[in-house]
C-alpha cells in the first residue's frame, strides 16, 4: 500500500470520529417538540428551546474550560438574543410566554 493511501485512511478515520455536538435529528426534534413542527424553524418557541439546548452545552465545556473566553463570549450573547426572544414573546402573547418558560424550566 502506498504511503499517500495510508494516511488518505488515517485521515478519513480520523473525520469519521469527530461529531457535532448537534446534529440535523436532533435539531429535527427540538423543533418538533417545541414549535409548530419538525421543520419549522422560525416560531420564537422553537428558537428559544434551540438556544436553550445550545446555552446548556456551553455551559457544560466552560465548567470544563474556564478559560475559553471565546465560547464565554459565545455563551452571553446567545443568552442576549434568548433574552430579546422571550421579551417578543412577553409583548406578544403572555400564555406562550409562560408556556415556554414553565416547559423549558427557565427562572423567571
């Protein structure tokens, strides 16, 4: 076996291990379980649960590493834009405002 080939097969195993931390079901799911369904993606509910998911799992690597200030950064304006959706939501229509809140176990 040529060298070239081998390390072609170490890098495609390599690519192969690596997972997203996210992926197109899940995402599917989270959708489906908060908004009107599993592809639709733009009801405030559904972003407000993706973006809790997403804030849990940064949470989750900054206990793990205190010194990424990037993913830190990443991590407050993801709350920030979470935020400005609930706030949309409170303006808009108190009882799903409620609902999400009570569903997703957020304070307030």
């Amino acid at each position: 076996m040529p060298l070239e080939r081998k390390a072609f097969n170490i890098h495609n195993n390599h690519l192969n291990n690596i997972r997203m931390y996210l992926s197109k079901e899940a995402k599917e799911e989270i959708f489906a379980k908060h908004g009107k369904g599993g592809n639709d993606t733009g009801t405030a509910e559904g972003q407000i649960a993706l973006f809790t998911y997403r804030i849990n799992h940064l949470t989750e690597h900054l206990k793990n590493n205190r010194k990424d200030y990037n993913t830190e950064r990443s991590l407050v304006k993801l709350v920030g834009k979470r935020r400005s959706l609930l706030d949309y939501l409170t303006k808009k229509d108190v009882l799903r405002y409620r609902a999400i809140v009570k569903e997703l176990g957020l304070r307030k």
